[in-house]
C-alpha cells in the first residue's frame, strides 16, 4: 500500500494511508467546524434578530431545509436541495440559503459519486453566498468551507473565515 506524505494542520501531523484521505477530510472539517461553529452560530441569531430576509416565504423555506442539511449524508441533502431552490427563487441574493445549497452540493459531491454537476453547483453557490454574504457568519463560514473542499482555493476560504470570525466577534 503507497504512503501518503505527513499532512501538517496546525501542530498536529496526519499520517495516513492514501486510502484514508476521505477520513482525514472528515476530521479536519469537523476540527474547523467544531472550533468556529459555537461563535458563528451566536452570531448569526442576533444577526437575524437585525436583519431579515427580504422574503418571509423564503426563510421559512430555508428553516424548512436546515435539519436535511445538516447531516451531511446524501440522502438528507437531496431533500433540502429543493427547499433551498425554492428559497432562491424567491429570493435570488439569500446569501444562507446559497450557503446551506453549497453545502448539500458539496455533500453529494464528496459522498454521492464526485458529480461535475455537483461540483460546478457547489462552487457556484458557494461564491454566491461569498457575494452576498458579506454581513453573514454563516453564509461566509459555509461558502468558505465549500470553496476549500470542493474548489481548494485555501486563501479566499481563509479570507472568508477571517470575515465570519470578525462578525461574531462584533458588539451586538
């Protein structure tokens, strides 16, 4: 079996089998996520609290989704796919439901075969979110993660982690 060079994260090194790189994957996204989510999601109630989307329709659409989001497996994610469509076509510039979209992309992407289809989608909406999104931790958070994952491009995911952290650690 070929070995895979040492991966480095932080002061923490991966050694791993090339066959395990879908696991390492796994453990540094729920690393990022385990680290930033407590924080951002704080932020992202008093936010709402704030700022509403303009469409009442599509955030019950996007709430309607949420729990087939985040899962993470392919067969929750298709369900929310057309609850976050209808979002969007309510609503074309909800940066959370672009966010939570590319997520389900990103999901089936990774987990359901390495579709071109999902791919492009999870990217596209991913720098939807980015776009429209620059006041929401979450929409940041989750456009950032899929950019990383699914485009690897580590420095606009950086930036757009950098942004969701400064915006949960704003005065409410």
């Amino acid at each position: 079996m070929r070995q895979r060079p040492a991966l480095t994260c932080g002061r923490s090194v991966y050694d791993r089998e090339f066959e395990d790189i879908f696991k390492l994957q796994d453990e540094i996204t729920l690393s990022v996520v385990g680290a930033i989510e407590p924080n951002l999601r704080e932020a992202e109630i008093e936010r709402v609290k704030r700022k509403r989307p303009d469409s009442l329709d599509a955030y019950d659409l996007v709430l309607r989704a949420i729990p087939h989001v985040y899962p993470a497996t392919p067969e929750e994610a298709v369900k929310g796919i057309p609850l976050l469509e209808r979002a969007l076509a309510l609503q074309a510039d909800y940066a959370d439901a672009h966010g939570l979209l590319a997520w389900c992309h990103e999901t089936l992407f990774v987990r359901a075969g390495h579709s071109e289809e999902d791919r492009v989608a999870a990217i596209r909406h991913a720098r939807a979110a980015l776009a429209h999104g620059r006041d929401g931790a979450t929409a940041l958070g989750l456009g950032g993660f899929v950019v990383a994952m699914v485009e690897h491009d580590r420095a606009t995911a950086f930036q757009a982690f950098e942004q969701a952290l400064a915006l949960s650690l704003l005065p409410l």
